[in-house]
C-alpha cells in the first residue's frame, strides 16, 4: 500500500452522492444492504427474514424520498437533515436520500436527553429529523418524518410495488458543501457539531477502497466483499456503496457481545469490519481461541480505531488468524483517514531495537501531511512563531501533531473560536521541505502529541498536549480556562496560570485579563460568575489581574512570553465589584450583591474580613460581606485554618459545619454575636433525605421484578448467589477500596475491573498501580500471584509465566467518574460494561467531613444512583442483575448523644449505646448534620429502596480503618492516627479531663472481610447489614499512653488538658490541627458508642479471616519507635 500516490486533486469534483449513483448504474442487481433486525418489520415477525436491498431498489427508494425533502423540507446544499434512529436499513437510507436531496445528515444519539436534541435541532437550522415512533415524541412534530407515514416507500418491510419516482431535481452541491454534521463532546463536556466536506468524506472513502480494493469474482466481475457497519456506524455505512459491496447492518443488540458479534460475522459472511480495539481486546479476553479462530477467519480486513493498539493484541490476533490484514486506522472526526499501519510490521523490533509496546499509525495516506510542531514554540495556543511561522521539530523528535490535506473539515458549527484555535492556516506552504503534491491551506491541530520516526517515516502518538495542572487534586486544562475566559463579552484575551508550590495548600490559579474597553472592565465577581457556567469551581481562577495586552517575546513575534506576566502580587486587579455599596439602598444590596461591595457593619465582621484578606491574599477592600469564602478562592484547608483564627481572635467555638452551610462573612459573624442562638448545625440542615433518597431514578428496576407488584427485598434473580468471574470495583485508588482491589487480585479466575478518574484506562491503571505501590501492597499482590499456593489453585501462573502478566489479566483499568452520568462513560461502553460483569463493589465515596451535602452530593448520593442503574442496565443481547454491595461508613449513625438520650439522661452519666447493624436508620436522620454522613446516609437508603425492587443488595459499613496489620501503613488522614501521631509530635497527651477511646480495625481486615462476602460467600451477604468493625472493645486513650510510655521510658508522655492539648498541636503541626477540628467530636462519642458486629461474626465464622487484637505490637508497626 506504500506504493501508491495521488493527487488529492483528482477527487476535486464529486460528491458522495455521485459515486453512488454511478456504481448503482454498473450494478443495479447486487446486494447494496442488509439488515437482518427483524426487529424494524412492520409485523414484528421473526421469521419474516433480513431486509435486503440492491443497488436498485436502494437507488429507487432513496430517490423518492429526496423528492419529498427537498418538496416539503425545503432540503438543499448545506441544509442539515437530522437522524434519530437506531442501526437499521432505514438510517442508511436516509442518509443516501439526504445526499441527494443536497444536504447534509446530523447523526443524533438516541441516548441524548430531549434538551440537548432540541439544542442540537436548533442550533444546525435543521429541516427535518427522520425517527421512528419510538422516538419521534422527543423531536418538535413539525419536524418529524418517520419510516411509516403516508406513502408506500416509507413502510418498514420494504415489500410490494413501489411507484417509480424520477432522480430528484436540486442545486448540484459542490465538493466543499456539506455531506454531514456529526455532534461530538469537547473536552469540556459541551457537545460541538462537526462540519464534514463532500471533498474530504470523497478523499477518505476512495482512498481506502484504491489501497485496499473490494475483492471481485475473478468470472462475473461482482464484488463479493460484505462489510459490517457497527461500531463506527455514521464513518462506514456509505464506504461499501461506492465499489459495488454490500453494507451489512450490525445491530445494537449484537454488536458489543462478544458470543453474538463473532457469530454474526461468521453466520452473515462478512469480510470487511472496523472495530476498536477495546472491542476486539473483549471478544479475545472472552472467547477460547478456537472460537475466535473459526469465526473470525472469514475476514479479509479488520481496521482498528479510535484507541492506542498495544502490540501484545496486535500479536495475539495475527498468530490465532494470520491471514486476516489487521490495520490500524488514525482518524480523526475532524479529518476522516489521516494514516493507516500494517499491525502485522509490530511483530518485528522497533526501531532502534527496542520493543514498542504500543503500535504506530502507519504513514499518512496519498494527499496527506502531518507536520510536528514544537510544543515549546505553540504552548500558547498561538499559531505564529519566529518569521510568522510555526517551528517544525525534527524528525524523531516529539511535538503537536497537525494535519494537511484534502481530509480537513470545515470547522465547528457555530463555534468560530473554536474553529480558528484548531483548524488554522498553513504557514508551511512553499517553504522548503513542503510537498507541493500537499494542498493543505489549512491545517487541524490535533492536540496529541506525537513523533515521526526517522526510519519508518510513520506517526507514533505518545499521549495529549493538554496543558494541566493540579489544584489541590483536582486536573485543571489551563486552556480549557483560558477559552472560557475569552467567552466573556467584556474581556479581548486571557492566560491563566498556577501560582503557590506543587501540593501545597497557597497553589491557586491566577488569570491575566485584557479587557476589551477599559472604561467598561468587567469586575472579578461578574467574571467569577460568568465562568460559573463554563468551568467546575475549583477551575474558577482565585485572582484576575488586568493588564494592557499580553507580552510577546521578542525573539518570536506573536508568541506570548509568559516570564514577562507580571506578578501577581503587585499587578493591578480587577476592580472587585461593579457597584459600591454607598450606591444602594438597603433594598437592592441582595439582589445586588454579585456585583457590589458589601462592606463590613461592625467589629466582627470587618475582624473576619481581615482574616479572609490574609489567608487569602486579597485586599480587604475586594471582599464583601456576602462573599461565599469558596467562590472568592477558599477551600476546606483554609476553611479549617480560618474557623481556628475566628475562635481564637473571638474566644467563640465556631464548628467548621456552620462556615461550609452559611460560608460568607456576614453570616459567621451573626452567628458569633448571636451566640449560639441561632440555627444550630442540626436545625439548620434543610435537607429532605427521605425524600432525596425516595428520589432514586424509577428506571432502575431490575428487568426480572420490573413489573412484579409489591417485591420483596429478598427476592432476586439466583445467579446473584454464585462467586462472580468479573467484580466491577470504585473507589480503588482510595484507601480501603485499594486494600479490597489487592485481595480480589489474588483470586484466582477473578477478573477485576476498576473505575479509576483519569484521561484514558492507561492512566487509571496507572493511578490504581501507584495507589497500591503507595500503600505497600503491589509487590506483595505480585508475591501471591506467584506463590506455590497459587500456582496449585489455577493453571494462570504455569501459563504466563510472571505475576506481572497475572496481573495484567486480572485487572482491567476503566478511566471514568462516579460523579457523572453513566459513570462518565457513553452508552455503548455503559451497556458494554453492564454484561461484562457480575457483581459489584461500590466502594468509591468523596470523603470530606466538612463539605455541606450539597457540595458531596453529586459524587456520594447520584454517584451511588449511576452505580445502581449499572447494576440494573442490560447490555445488548441479555438481561443480567449484579448484585450491589455497597460500602457506607458507621458515620451514618449520628454522634449527637441526643440522637439516643432523653434529657434527663444527657445530665446524668450515660450507658454505653450498642448500635446493631439492623438498626432502624429513620430515626437518626434528624440529628445527622455533616454532609458527608447524610450523604452516606442517603446513599444507603437509596440502596434499600432499590433492593425492595428486587436488587440484590448488601450495605457493609467499615468503622475506622486503622493501619494494615500486614504492612504497617495507615492512613495518615485517620482520626485515631492523627491522634496518636500529635500525642508523639507533642510529647502529651490530653488524658486530664477527657477519655477518648480508639476504636481501630486494621484496613486488611475489612477488606478481607468484603471480599471474601462479595466473591466467595454473597449469599452470606445479600440483604444483610454488615459492621466492618473490629469485635475487640475500643480502647482507652489512657491505656495507649499507658504503652507508648512502656516502649520509651526516656520519653514519658506529658498528661494535659484537652484545651492544652489543642494549642500545642496548633503550633506543632497545622495538619493534625486542622483535622482534630474534624474529628474530634467523635473520640468524644466513642466513649459511650460501640458498634455491634454480629451479623459480620455469623458470615465469616467458617472463614479463616480473624481479626488481630489492637496490643503493644500492632501500636509498633504502625508507630515505629525507629521512625520517632
């Protein structure tokens, strides 16, 4: 295929539409389209047979709908025709008709919620959406045109006489109108319509069917190839039309089923197929090699695309099925073809010598061109550099990679900005080095990053170009800030930076504004609310400094010189506030308040001002009083530290819950004059969690019990009682889910597989990997999987060889977000997850003991609700219920002594509460006031109401997670080890006036405990209420002092008061002062409150898991006196 060139110029003239017409003259009788859905007949027959089309008849059909489109509609060059349907025959036949109507088609995904169809619809001007009934109530009526109105050629079954209509009379596109609008997500989430040509649609499918021709009957001259249309549905289905092949549709329900994908493509004889690589990994992981050998075998070409290629696949397939051209296709919605590459050359040695571990893109295909660009000379998103021109970096050398050529879409639809930053003009036309056979006026930055290998001359992508920071752990596109910020209709220009040392606690972002007039300069509070709307909140830059233009360097006009920003400590600002509040009258001072300056009344509030001017580094005088302190740049670190200087400045006992529920100066300071009489932490709490937790979406209903009457939470499907192949796993990257993910990995037969939040599954598993490096638990994981025991329970070892690829196979990283819908996925990989696996672990939570419930929510409580719904969604081909176990914390039972005392009982010493596991939760809801508690709380009702569905469920509740009893390593952010790490940091302890008890489970217990009820024994475990508690009584504070003095009799530990306790940490270590903050209020509670563990006893007495004793020795390993 290296062989052959040509100027990209000879397709300068057609239309997709062209191509089809004439090849249906050629061939009128062969096979155009199959669909073997008998799904879409109007009888809904089963053995009514597959719809199958020729070239004729498609020719006909299609001919006669243009007609209508273009009479009724109005359809004609550029005008976008949208299509709401699923894969089927009569989505291709729309698109053919749209074509020759002289439109454009508009993919629109069934799965897009009304809203952003209605957006859609609106936003490309389209005239019409072909649906069917299903779906054509989500769509304005007058828009609508479906597959059974009025006229015979729209009836599903295709059957009978059709009249014969004339070829539609239009205006002729040309080759630079549209052929088609597909909507994508940015990587801001915000969808963006992408405008395809006819001339790179044209560029793109005739040069795939040149290199790789159709196979012919060497007798009749027929084609003989069938292509399978699936994954990459819009891209393929129009490609086969043009060489006289037949399209064969896969349909939904198959395609992401590795047992009915192979078979269909076996049973129907297709020989053509583009896949991702992610699907054809699943169909090897899931298949015997024999089978996918047999059914496999009758493909001639499998292009892969849309992911990186790892060459151990790349391998594996050519060696079970040699004969098949596996290519790995580079393209780009963007830019249809760009490169393909022949996987069968990743065998041999990279260049070099070394071994590639993911494969290359191939060289660009005849007409294109890829030019490397240094990163350095284009990190401002600017396209000039040194001569007006980009600067190209040597071959092998790594940089953006920017494509050329016929292949270069139009732009973003309604997105000018958008447009102009990645589809920009060629500055190398003419230079030396430019292949003048290369018309590429305009280039598509791509945003990867990539090389071209010197030898080869073929593309290597090694990852993104995204400029991203951390802020405090949180990944911030630098970028995606910068464009928000060129949104605002008053500012010209921006660039954003991050300013404060790596991980610490000042790191913030700072934005450089120019304004478009000076005498109508935003202010920072109408900015920090306009990007309310474009960014999460802790993108939202806690400084604007305004300056005149942006500096460029000398050396290189154009190129923005960020080393001559000035700094951010002595540049102007941006006023704070539009209007002064001696302009408003009392009346307009709250609706106002966004863009005016609110001043202080008092002494107590103008102190607090002060105190937020100095933790956060701004002026007094940019503050007001009904600021929230977390949109003007604060967050829970310096909400702790600001509750600490209140009290201390005020002599108050101001809890951190009244600052995150009512954050502004004004309100904190009404609640120090007030004295405490005002709403407490409790009362204040407006939240419904019954009702939030009655809320759960009413589609989650398990498919067996969806129309059973009054279900009982006992009854489910049977298959939830067996040990599961594949356990889908959250919260892996934390520190009991990392614990948990370390003993399902020693499972042999096991498959984990992980949610991880991360760009891509490469970089999830890389988090879960150093998670577990971090917590010592990765080497012995690999210990274990090759150890003797090991290899006599499962045949993996003796066959792979190494514990590295042991693990490999069983743990499967997915990069995505329990905080999003569908768990951050789409719906093909949601659907595709769901009848993968067979149980799940829901052990992902964002655990902040100060954020308000509003702030946790979406993680804790929709989060949950995203996971229920994967446990009750089908995939393609079958239902399948996975049992939910899900871990919630004992921090949903109140620490609130009035949640279990009558009055009188409050004044008198007080028994200690044993709090069962089948306790009645409803009870507590009232006293609950932390909004990580009441989000665990709700969490776990929602739970319960999906299990009187008729889901399995089990809820296990760990206590406090001590250290490993293994390893030694705890979790620094713990209570009890904050405790005990400020008692040896200060040399005291607070034993005086207080009896705290350390209620301590070691974390490898508990996770133990979860995998051996998840995995090995879930009948022991569904509908139970489970206590991941240590059954050893709590012990005293004064007994590890007690041992502590023991081991180091040089040392004694100094007994003081808890006040005094409190001030000598706070000079000591401003972490264990800020957590104590937190925490301390259950040490308190822990002197009276105990959790039984009964029903955890009863699950694990025929097991071999015991839960070790808290004595001198576990207080060693997790205290070494060596690291004092």
């Amino acid at each position: 295929m290296d062989t052959i060139t040509y100027s990209n110029k000879m397709f300068d003239d057609l239309c997709l539409q062209d191509l089809f017409i004439e090849q249906a003259k050629k061939s009128p009788d062969a096979v155009a389209l199959v669909d073997y859905n008998s799904s879409y007949s109007a009888a809904g027959d089963d053995d009514k047979g597959p719809i199958e089309l020729t070239y004729r008849e498609v020719d006909e059909i299609t001919d006669a709908l243009a007609v209508k489109i273009i009479e009724d509609y109005g359809v004609g060059p550029d005008a976008v025709v949208g299509i709401l349907l699923p894969r089927c025959a009569q989505y291709v036949l729309a698109c053919v008709a749209i074509l020759k109507a002289g439109g454009a088609y508009m993919p629109l995904e069934l799965v897009y919620p009304k809203p952003l169809l209605e957006r859609a619809v609106k936003e490309t001007n389209a005239k019409l959406v072909f649906t069917n009934d299903t779906y054509a109530g989500r769509i304005d009526p007058s828009l609508v045109l479906t597959f059974t109105d009025e006229a015979p050629f729209f009836v599903d079954d295709f059957s009978g006489e059709r009249p014969s209509y004339p070829p539609p009379s239009y205006v002729h596109p040309n080759a630079d109108n549209l052929a088609f609008c597909v909507m994508s997500s940015g990587t801001t989430g915000t969808p963006k319509g992408i405008c395809q040509t006819h001339r790179a649609a044209v560029h793109s499918y005739l040069d795939r069917t040149i290199r790789f021709p159709f196979q012919t009957n060497a007798e009749t001259g027929d084609v003989e190839d069938r292509a399978g249309a699936g994954v990459f549905f819009v891209w393929e289905l129009f490609r086969p039309f043009l060489k006289g092949a037949t399209t064969v549709v896969i349909p939904d329900h198959v395609l992401f089923d590795p047992e009915a994908v192979t078979k269909f493509v076996r049973d129907r004889a297709i020989t053509r197929i583009l896949w991702t690589p992610s699907l054809l990994q699943l169909v090897m992981d899931t298949l015997a090699p024999e089978d996918v050998k047999e059914r496999l075998a009758g493909l001639r070409y499998l292009w892969l695309c849309g992911e990186v290629v790892s060459r151990d696949l790349a391998v594996g397939f050519t060696s079970l099925l040699p004969n098949v051209e596996l290519m790995n296709l580079y393209s780009i919605s963007e830019c249809h073809d760009v490169s393909i590459g022949d996987l069968k050359r990743e065998l041999g040695p990279s260049e070099g010598g070394e071994v590639r571990k993911y494969a290359t893109c191939g060289k660009a295909i005849p007409g294109v061109k890829f030019y490397i660009v240094d990163l350095e000379q284009n990190d401002d998103h600017e396209s000039t550099t040194k001569n007006g021109v980009m600067k190209l970096v040597p071959e092998g050398e790594k940089g953006e990679v920017y494509v050329g050529g016929p292949v270069v879409g139009r732009g973003y639809l309604n997105m000018p900005e958008k447009t102009a930053d990645r589809f920009v003009k060629n500055p190398f036309l003419g230079l030396d080095g430019d292949d003048s056979n290369i018309h590429a006026p305009r280039l598509y930055r791509t945003g990867d990053l990539g090389r071209i290998l010197p030898d080869s001359k073929e593309l290597e992508i090694l990852g993104r170009c995204d400029f991203m920071v951390k802020i405090r752990g949180y990944s911030v596109v630098l970028g995606a800030v910068e464009t928000a910020l060129a949104k605002h209709p008053k500012l010209s220009s921006a660039v954003v930076l991050a300013v404060g040392g790596e991980g610490s606690r000042d790191k913030k972002l700072v934005a450089y504004v120019v304004p478009a007039s000076w005498e109508d300069a935003p202010s920072a509070s109408s900015v920090r609310e306009f990007l309310k709307e474009h960014v999460p909140p802790y993108a939202i830059p806690s400084t604007f400094c305004v300056i005149d233009a942006l500096p460029v360097a000398a050396s290189a006009a154009g190129k923005l010189d960020r080393k001559k920003l000035p700094s951010h400590e002595t540049a102007q600002r941006l006023r704070a506030f539009s209007i002064d509040d001696a302009d408003l009258d009392d009346g307009n001072k709250e609706t106002n308040k966004s863009n005016s300056r609110i001043k202080p009344e008092n002494d107590t509030e103008k102190g607090i001002l002060d105190i937020w001017s100095l933790l956060l580094d701004l002026p007094a005088e940019e503050l007001s009083v009904v600021d929230s302190f977390f949109e003007v740049g604060g967050h829970s670190l310096l909400a702790t530290k600001m509750v600490t200087m209140i009290n201390e400045q005020f002599s108050t006992e101001l809890s951190i819950i009244t600052v995150m529920e009512a954050p502004t100066v004004r309100d904190i300071s009404n609640s120090i004059l007030n004295e405490g009489s005002t709403e407490t932490d409790v009362t204040a709490n407006k939240v419904d969690m019954q009702a939030e937790a009655l809320s759960l979406d009413p589609s989650i209903y398990p498919f067996a019990t969806r129309k059973g009457d009054a279900m009982s939470r006992f009854r489910f499907e049977s298959s939830a009682l067996l040990k599961p192949r594949v356990v889908f796993l959250t919260g892996g990257t934390g520190y009991l889910g990392s614990h948990i993910l370390s003993e399902l990995l020693k499972i042999p037969g096991l498959t984990t597989i992980c949610l991880a939040r991360a760009e891509n599954d490469a970089a999830a598993r890389e988090r879960l990997l150093k998670t577990m490096d971090k917590y010592k638990l990765l080497q012995s994981t690999l210990q274990a999987l090759q150890s003797p025991d090991e290899e006599k329970k499962s045949d993996e070892v003796a066959d792979i060889k190494t514990s590295e690829n042991v693990l490999d196979s069983r743990l499967v990283a997915i990069a995505g977000d329990f905080s999003k819908p569908l768990l951050g996925m789409n719906d093909v990989q949601f659907k595709s997850l769901a009848l993968e696996i067979d149980s799940i672990i829901h052990c992902g939570a964002e655990v902040n003991l100060i954020k308000p419930y509003s702030s946790l929510k979406k993680s804790n409580v929709l989060g949950t609700q995203e996971v229920l719904r994967l446990a009750t969604t089908n995939g393609f081909i079958k239902t399948k219920v996975k049992p939910v176990h899900y871990i919630s914390t004992n921090g949903i039972f109140p620490v609130d002594a009035k949640a279990y005392f009558s009055e009188a009982e409050l004044e008198a010493e007080r028994s200690t509460v044993h709090l069962k596991e089948d306790v009645d939760l409803d009870k507590f809801s009232p006293f609950l006031s932390e909004g990580y508690a009441m989000t665990k709380w709700v969490a776990e009702r929602m739970c319960a109401v999906a299990e009187s569905r008729g889901l399995p469920v089990s809820v296990m509740r760990p206590g406090n997670m001590a250290g490993s009893s293994l390893t030694g390593v705890s979790n620094p952010d713990d209570l009890n080890y904050l405790l005990i790490q400020g008692i040896l940091e200060t040399g005291c302890a607070p034993t005086v006036d207080t009896n705290y008890a350390l209620d301590l489970t070691p974390v490898d217990f508990a996770a133990k405990a979860v995998t051996e009820l998840a995995t090995q024994s879930p009948h022991l475990a569904i509908g139970q209420r489970i206590h991941l508690q240590s059954p050893n009584k709590p012990v005293g504070l004064d007994k590890v002092v007690e041992w502590l003095n023991q081991r180091d009799t040089s040392k004694p530990i100094e007994s003081v008061t808890r006040a005094e306790w409190m001030k000598r940490i706070a000079t000591t270590n401003e972490k264990l002062s800020s957590g104590w903050l937190s925490f301390e209020k259950y040490f308190l509670a822990y002197t009276w409150l105990e959790m039984d563990s009964d029903n955890l006893q009863r699950a694990l007495k025929d097991s071999s898991i015991e839960c070790p004793d808290f004595d001198t020795d576990l207080l060693e390993k997790w205290f070494p006196t060596s690291s004092q």
